[in-house]
C-alpha cells in the first residue's frame, strides 16, 4: 500500500489528552507514526509536539485537515500540516561575504538539505557567476539609503512571485526594514557571529583578536524588528588562543558561522523549530 510522509506540528495551552486525542485521531484515520517529540513548558504553560506519520493513499488531505481542524479547535491549537515530500524553496541573500552561501549551495546541491533554492539576491555581483555555476536566478538588487525602500519592495515581490517559504540571510550587510522584517516574520532566518553586542560593526573578528578572545562563534535566529534579537534556534562556539592571527580567528568564525546556519535552516524546512514566546522549541 502506498503511503506519504506528512508533518504535524502544534502548541496549544497545556492539558491532559492532548497526545492521547492526537494520536487517537492518527490511529482511526489508519496513519502510522514514524516519529513523534512532545515538550511541555512549565513557565508558559504551553504544549509543543510534532508527529511524523504516514497518511494512507486513500485518504484525502482535506479530510485529514478537516478532522484535525476540528479537534485543534477544542484545545485552541496554532497547528500546521505539512506534506513532508515537498521541498521549501529557498530565497539566499547575501553580501561580499560567500563562505554561508556556498555552504548552502553545496548542501542543496549534494542532498544533505531537504530544500529548493528558487534564487539569491545580493547587494553586489560578486556571486553571480558562483550563482550561474549551480543554474539559480541570480538577482543583483544594490542598495543606498535613497533606494532602500524601492529595493525591499522590489526583494519582497520576488518573495512572494516566487512562493518563497524561508529567506535565509547569510551574511547580507544590510539591515532591514521593521515594514520587511513584520512582512517576513517566521521566515526569515539570519546568521551572526556570537560577539554581538561586545563586537559591533565591521571587522568582529579584528576586534576580537586585538582583545584576546579565546571562544568565538555564531547565533542563528529568526528575523524580527529588534535587530539581532529574534528568536535564537542555534549557537556553536570554537575555543581560540593567543597564537592565532586575526585572519585565523575570521576563518574559524566562518567555518562555524556556515556550520550554524545550515543546521538552523535544515531545522526549519524538516519542521522542527515552534515559536515559543521569544525563545524557540527545536525538535532535533
């Protein structure tokens, strides 16, 4: 009999039978459970749980929909559904810097990351041939502080011309919009490195270097209006020390920035990341 993988995802005030009514529900409709995490957090007091399962070819999506729509509405559930065979596409911004890009590249490229890059979009040509070698659109849109508006407008179209489902900003030197950041809340993801606030503006790892850090590394979270203070899915830390160069320690902070943000991003298209407040739940 031929089966498809589907992906449910929930949070909802926390009580009693809310696995036992899922589960239920999955079990009458003839599904099979792959894989199932729960997490019930005491402070919020809120339930989060995501299902894998196998929906049989006889049934109709729209009634698994219809069904657990009903049951969603008796515990006020924020759910989704999702068919885990198709791939998100993907919408890569980028700067000067390549090392995030290229990782991401090669990860779709290989198999390793479940996803579809529909397109990149830089400020700068640098990567338009390194775009053309893998046969993704490659839109060069330059900004100033006079065609800000213009370009977000321009990159927003794109977006949503394209159904992008996640825009993943790495390394993009540009601060965006709180107009663009409300626009694209849950779907946007973005890299930095983990000295912010101590290492702000350009060259982090210089001032890193000159200061004698001995631990560098990224955070990746989720886009929003507070600048890099949207909810973190994923940090990673290298030790350093006292002989190595500046240009050492950028190198490391690459390897880990690309690192960070791969595994952000892969978490979010395989559906394991719920909001929780301001922080995040991640299924891994």
């Amino acid at each position: 009999m031929q089966h498809n993988d589907f992906i449910l995802t929930l949070s909802c005030p926390d009580r009693t039978g809310i696995v036992y009514r899922v589960s239920g529900l999955l079990f009458d409709l003839g599904c099979n459970i792959l894989d199932s995490q729960q997490f019930g957090d005491e402070e919020t007091g809120r339930f989060f749980l995501r299902v894998h399962f196998d929906l049989p070819a006889a049934i109709a999506q729209q009634e698994l929909r219809d069904q657990f729509g009903a049951l969603a509405a008796d515990y006020g559930m924020a759910w989704h559904i999702h068919d885990a065979r198709i791939k998100p596409r993907l919408l890569i911004m980028a700067s000067k810097q390549g090392h995030c890009l290229n990782d991401l590249l090669f990860r779709v490229s290989s198999g390793q990351l479940h996803a579809e890059i529909a397109g990149i979009v830089s400020n700068h040509e640098d990567y338009a041939g390194l775009a053309a070698s893998y046969g993704i659109p490659f839109h060069y849109l330059p900004v100033t502080a006079d065609t800000k508006d213009e370009q977000e407008r321009r990159m927003l179209a794109l977006v949503e011309r394209e159904r992008i489902d996640l825009v993943v900003l790495a390394r993009y030197m540009q601060i965006l919009s709180d107009t663009l950041c409300r626009a694209l809340e849950g779907r946007a993801i973005n890299i930095h490195h983990s000295f912010l606030p101590s290492f702000k503006g350009a060259r982090p790892y210089h001032q890193a270097h000159t200061r004698g850090v001995k631990i560098i590394g990224a955070t990746a979270h989720y886009v929003t209006a507070d600048l890099d203070e949207g909810p973190i899915i994923e940090q990673d830390i290298e030790r350093v020390d006292h002989s190595m160069t500046a240009q050492a320690l950028a190198q490391v902070g690459s390897d880990v920035e690309s690192l960070v943000l791969s595994r952000a991003v892969r978490w979010h298209v395989e559906h394991r990341i719920l909001i929780n407040g301001s922080k995040t739940v991640v299924f891994r």
